[in-house]
C-alpha cells in the first residue's frame, strides 16, 4: 500500500524500496551538511551564525534520523 509520508514524499512501504530511498536521503543530506558548513554564512544578509548553526543542527537530526533506518 502506497503512502505519503511527513515531507509529502510517496513511499510504497516495501522494505527494498525504503532501504534504497533511505540511503539515497543519507547521501543527500551529508552532502547538503557539508555543502551547509562550507557556506560563508556571514556574506549572506538577514542570516545570522545562530541560524545557520540550528540549520545545520537540523539537518544532522535529519541525518541520524534517516540512518536509523538504514
């Protein structure tokens, strides 16, 4: 049975399909982290470090989310 998750993203449930798409998001996100720390975040108005520091911290929740589920 297929079924949007949380983010809107359409997931069939199968367990191959959910490790795939898991793998492929973990892959993503560490690549958005690592491109997220690279950015000069002081050349870019209205965002302060505080921000982008929660961001990042977000995004690494995010993360450790998906590998769980590796």
């Amino acid at each position: 049975m297929s079924m949007k998750t949380s983010a809107g993203l359409q997931d069939s449930g199968t367990t191959d399909e959910s490790t795939t798409e898991n793998a492929e998001a973990d892959l993503g996100l560490a690549e958005l982290i690592e491109q997220h720390e690279n950015t000069d975040w002081s050349d870019v108005p209205g965002i302060s470090a505080a921000e982008a520091g929660a961001w990042t911290a977000r995004l690494i929740e995010a993360r450790d989310t998906v590998q769980e589920g590796l």
